[in-house]
C-alpha cells in the first residue's frame, strides 16, 4: 500500500487526480488508511513485546531495545533527507528538517517505553493510560490543528507543526500509536482464553463500524451535554476516529485470514520493511542522490501507466531489498554491539 501509493500519488498527471472518479475515490481511500494501520499496528507490536518480556524478567532489556531502535529510526529519518550534491556545495533545504514518518513512528516507541516505565509494570495502568492518551490526543486535535509556537527551533517545531513542510507530527499520529498499545494490552490478558479469535474479530468489526458510523453523533453527544466545544469541532471533522474504524475493519480482515497470509515471501517482506521503506524514499524523492523519480519523471502518467509502474516498482524495490540489503536484524545487531562497547560490557 505504501509502495503503490507513494508512487501513483508523485508520478499520476494532474488531471486524473478527480475525486469525482469512483476508482481514484476507491484509491485515494485505501491510501488515506495506510498510515493509521502502520502506526496503530507498530503500538500494537511493539507494547505487545513488552509486555511479554516482563513475563520473563527481561522489560530491561526490551525497554533498552526500544530506546535504541526508536533513536535509529529518528536517525535513519534525517538520513535519507539528504541532498548530498546540496551539502557538498554548502546548502541544507530546510527539508533536511521535516518530520515524516520515520521520525514519527521513532519517537512514538520512545514515549512508549517512558510510559510504560513510569507504570512500574502495572499493566492495567499501562493500558488505562495509553487508552486515554488516544482519545484525548484525537478530540483535541482541533486546538492544535494550526499549531505554530514562536521561538521554538525548527528541529522541534517540526513534530508539531506542518508549517514548514513535515508530513506527519507526533501528534495526532502518537494517538493510533496509544490505541495500538491499549489493543496489545488485551490480546495479553486474553489471547489464550477460549474462543479468543472470533471474539476478536467480532469486536473490531463491531468498534470499527461504530467509529465509522457513530463516532461524529457521539462526539456531537457529548457537546451537547458538556458544551465543551471542541467536541463540536472534532465531530465537524471527524477523521481521526473514522479511519481508526478503518484500522479496526482491517484487523479484522487480515486476522482472520490469518492462515492464509504467512508463505514465505509475504513473511520475507515484513522482515525487510524497514529497508523497503529507505530504498523506495531514494528512488521516487531521490534522498541522498538528489535526483529521483520525482524530477525525472514528475506528474506525467496517464493512470495505465501509472498502474503498470507502480507494479513494476514494488517488484523492483522488494527485489533490492531481498537481495543487496543487509537485514535489519545484522543492522540493529551491529548498534547493539556498539551500545555494549561503548558501556564497557560484552554484547550479548
């Protein structure tokens, strides 16, 4: 989804962008839902992980392992913002500075783990917490929609502001992150309890169509009794809650094809995203090299086209990933090992 929606979005002519058109309505959807998915289920991951690991005596470690890997995500975001011919003739574009979601999804695993360590490991507070998180994050997003705070540096403005060219912001994105971990929280408590997986399911069909149906009339619910008016706003643009039913239909789905979705190849690519991601960013916004698709290109594909090459490009990009890209696993290995010489301790 990514993939496919980053290349059509950057390379489709102009002129075939008509929300008017029931297929590109249909795509412009299934793209809008891709990020609140990758963000619902990295909390979702990760806080699951975590908690699993105080099973064993090792949250230590986890949480440790967590700080690392949101602060190499952090960095890996600055990095592929490069322009090298720019840096190597004195220029950095205030674009080195905006926030995406690699810097988004970095810091969200970070405030998780400070979270989770303020909770002393009282997972009912955890999920209580990251629950509420959620939902205030999401019914306050209009007062902090056109957020610009004077005098703060623009490495910081940037995770919470648009203003200057980021794509994602800590907030509200750190929202579906909270849902995520409050999801991982009670497929804990109950995924060895009976009859979990069709419970499971029919609860996010059930929550998911609710958000989507019902989230705005009861956010409208809530003005009325409290006049509180940012519940009035929130409702009046109510799309944080209605693509978390989104999210939720999807889990759902995919949950219970669960059996039919784990051959080789699709397991292959989840062990690569991360790579996946990096190698795509280069070759449509040409991070790094200065020259990528983007400008080669531009908006000039007739939708065919832009079809066939979307195909081609995903085949192309999983391809190089699999094949001349160190895994993750080596990648995040060789941090650890740093990490532990650094410290003055063998690696484990």
């Amino acid at each position: 989804m990514m993939l496919q929606g980053h290349f059509i979005d950057t390379l489709l002519e102009s002129s075939y962008r008509n929300l008017n058109s029931e297929i590109y309505k249909v795509w412009s959807f299934f793209r809008g839902i891709t990020a609140p998915t990758f963000f619902t289920i990295s909390g979702l991951i990760f806080s699951y992980l975590l908690l699993k690991s105080t099973e064993k005596g090792k949250e230590n470690t986890r949480l440790k392992k967590g700080i690392i890997r949101g602060l190499y995500l952090i960095a890996i975001g600055y990095f592929i913002r490069i322009s090298f011919p720019n840096w190597f003739s004195g220029i950095i574009s205030s674009s080195f500075y905006a926030v995406d979601v690699l810097h988004c999804i970095g810091l969200s695993l970070i405030v998780t783990v400070c979270i989770f360590f303020v909770c002393n490991k009282k997972t009912l507070l955890f999920s209580i917490i990251m629950l509420l998180m959620g939902i205030f994050i999401f019914v306050l997003e209009p007062l902090y929609r056109s957020l610009d705070i004077a005098d703060v540096p623009l490495f910081i403005h940037n995770y919470i502001s648009k203003k200057n060219g980021s794509v994602f912001r800590i907030i509200p994105w750190y929202g579906y992150t909270s849902f995520g971990s409050f999801i991982a929280t009670l497929f804990y408590w109950t995924l060895h309890k009976k009859h979990f997986k069709i419970i499971t399911i029919s609860s996010f069909i059930c929550i998911g169509f609710i958000l989507i149906l019902y989230s705005s009339n009861l956010l409208l619910m809530g003005y009325n009794i409290t006049k509180i008016e940012v519940l009035k706003d929130a409702a009046n643009y109510n799309y944080l809650f209605t693509r978390l039913g989104n999210v939720c239909i999807y889990f759902a789905i995919f949950y219970g094809l669960e059996r039919y979705l784990k051959p080789p190849l699709l397991l292959k690519i989840g062990q690569k995203t991360l790579s996946i991601y990096v190698i795509h960013f280069i070759i449509i916004y040409g991070s790094i090299t200065g020259f990528g698709l983007n400008t080669l290109i531009g908006k000039t594909l007739s939708p065919w086209q832009a079809v066939c090459g979307a195909a081609l490009f995903l085949i192309c990009v999983c391809t190089i990933s699999f094949y001349y890209v160190r895994t993750n696993a080596f990648i995040y290995g060789k941090l650890r090992a740093l990490f532990y010489k650094l410290k003055g301790k063998p690696s484990a």
